[in-house]
C-alpha cells in the first residue's frame, strides 16, 4: 500500500443513503461508506492513516460514475474501480478476496476464509470484514451466514438485504467453492 499524503472527502446521492467517498491526492479510492456511518469511516481512517486530515474535495468523476452506474443497474460497474487501502496484510487479503466475489453471488464466512487460504480464521474473516473501509467495493454485503441468513453488515440488514436483491440475489444461498 502507498501512503497518501492527503484524503479528500466527496458524497454522492444512492437509493439507500447518501456515499462518503474517499480518495487521495491521485484520485485513488480509499473508503466508501454510507454519510450515518461517518464516524466509523473516521475511526477507519485514523486506525489506517494516522492523523491524517480529511479535506473537502471532488471525487474523480469517473468514480462517481461507477457507483450511479451501479444504483441504477449495472451491478458490475464498481469492479473496475482502483482502490487502495490501509490494513493488516490479512485484512487487505480478505478485503481482495471480498472484490473477487461476483455481484449476485454470495459466500459464507467459512468460504471466504478457504479463499484466503486460512480456513480456521473465520472469525478474523468476520473481523477484517467488519473493519471493510470500501463498503460496496469490497462488498461484505456478499457474506452471509453459514445457513444462508444474512449477518451482520455495518450498514445494516437493511441496506445488505436491498443490494444483494439489487444484485439480483432473491434467496441467500452460498456460492459453492470452486475447484
């Protein structure tokens, strides 16, 4: 991860709440999270970058485009975004393996520890999914339960019910390990 030297701050309407997005002098993507969520994305920040100050500033427009891109239907639109983050090597680890699970799939918490080649760590998965500054781009909403219920998502039950039917999953289920 490169540190930046500066964070800029930009929102962006969305059907379930306005976005904080966060990018860097580069216009590279460091957070995303939902504006009721901004203290935690704050505490995101600081526990990755330090006291870094978090200013005002456009996001690149490409960037916005992606997530309206997104809300208004092309559910693969956030997967070309570039982003980097701060974070343990086994978190940003979860975090990659989070980005590589296909928009109207979903996989269990177990799953995605087998995908980090670290089966047993399924509450440290739990845990660095819970610490996910790039909500929605990194998208722990595609994690459910090991019986298929949706679990624990920062944003809310809610708004991970309404983007995994956005995404077109009606019935949590699993998505089978690929071999």
């Amino acid at each position: 991860m490169t540190r930046p030297t500066r964070l800029f701050l930009d929102r962006a309407p969305s059907p379930i709440g306005e976005l904080l997005i966060v990018t860097d002098e580069t216009g590279l993507l460091r957070a995303v999270d939902f504006h009721d969520f901004e203290p935690r994305l704050r505490r995101l920040l600081r526990l990755h970058y330090g006291d870094i100050s978090l200013e005002a500033g456009e996001a690149p427009a490409e960037t916005k485009a992606a997530f309206a891109r997104y809300f208004a239907g092309d559910i693969s639109a956030l997967s070309a975004l570039i982003w980097d983050t701060g974070g343990t090597p086994f978190q940003r680890s979860v975090w990659r393996a989070l980005a590589a699970i296909p928009p109207g799939e979903t996989v269990t918490y177990s799953e995605l520890a087998r995908r980090v080649e670290r089966p047993a760590a399924i509450r440290a998965v739990g845990a660095a999914n819970g610490a996910n500054p790039l909500s929605l781009v990194a998208p722990c909403h595609r994690v459910i339960g090991a019986s298929g219920a949706l679990t624990g998502y920062a944003g809310g039950i809610e708004r991970k019910r309404w983007l995994l039917a956005h995404e077109g999953v009606t019935q949590a289920k699993p998505m089978p390990l690929a071999t």
